[in-house]
C-alpha cells in the first residue's frame, strides 16, 4: 500500500508543478466566439439558402412561362397564315410547357410553405405568375372560330371554389 501511495503522491507532485500556459491555447481562447454569433450566421447561411431555393424553382416556372408565350405567339402567327398542322405542333407544344408551368408553379407553392409563407402564398404566387389556359389540339377546333357561321352563346359554367378559397376567404387569416 505505501508503494501505491507513494507513487500516487510522486504523480500529484508532477501535476502540481506544470506549467499550463501555452501560446497555441491563448490565441484559441481568443478566437472563440459567442455562440449567439455562431447562431446568428447559421440563420443567416440557412436564409440565403432557402431564398436561393425559392429564387431557382421562381425561375423553373418562369421559363415555362416565357416558352408557353413563345408557343402561343407561334401558334397565332400561324393560324393568321392558314399553317393549321403547324398551328396544332406549336399548341402541342404550348400545352407541354402549360403543364411544366403548372407543376413548376404547385412546387413552389410548396417551398414557400414550407419555409413558412402561410398567409395569402397562394394568391400571391398564382397573381405573380399567371398561366394562361391550354390551347387546342384538335383541327376541328382550330377550324371551328375560323367558321363565319354565328354559334349560339354558350352556356357560361359556373366556377367553385375549393377549399382553400374558402378558408383564404373566411378562415383563420381574416
């Protein structure tokens, strides 16, 4: 037991004695910073990353929108020179980037909810990036406002809301 003991105490001595102060280890001290710092640049990278997200699925919808116009501007230039099998390609193609547009813009409906912009995200995302309706496919179709002859007025159709209509309308944000 004294050999334990005396080498325990020979261990304390050694401890007791050493010299704590290292240069390395001052100059890490100082370069620690408040952790309310640290938390405030991770916010900050965290927000340029979601608005740089929200920035590249605006652009996606964006891009469809600039190519459904392309087609439609196509598609009128050659329904006013009577080129009706190219009329039907560039409606074909309006209606592809139609859909591209949809989903492009329902995907940003949902990051932006995502990320917390609750109130009014869909109103402001459909009024900022409007998509205009499908045009026809079909010949007859095309042909059928070409005709002189007067249809009879349509029925106009009702249109419902959904859900979210209604809640934007009545629910917890008014």
């Amino acid at each position: 037991a004294t050999e334990a003991a005396s080498s325990w105490e020979r261990s304390a001595k050694l401890v007791k004695n050493t010299d704590v102060t290292n240069p390395y280890l001052d100059q890490m001290r100082a370069e620690v910073v408040d952790p309310g710092l640290q938390l405030k640049t991770i916010e900050d990278e965290l927000c340029g990353a979601i608005g740089k997200a929200l920035g590249k699925q605006g652009e996606k919808v964006l891009i469809a929108i600039r190519e459904m116009k392309k087609e439609h501007a196509r598609y009128l230039e050659c329904i006013q020179d009577r080129a009706l099998e190219e009329a039907l390609e560039s409606a074909q193609r309006h209606n592809e980037a139609r859909q591209r547009a949809i989903k492009a813009r329902w995907e940003l409906l949902v990051h932006r909810q995502a990320v917390g912009f609750t109130v009014d995200n869909h109103s402001v995302v459909h009024q900022t990036f409007p998509i205009t309706e499908a045009l026809p496919v079909k010949m007859e179709e095309i042909l059928e406002p070409m005709s002189n002859e007067k249809s009879a007025a349509k029925p106009t159709k009702k249109v419902w809301g959904d859900q979210l209509s209604w809640w934007q309308r009545v629910g917890r944000w008014k």
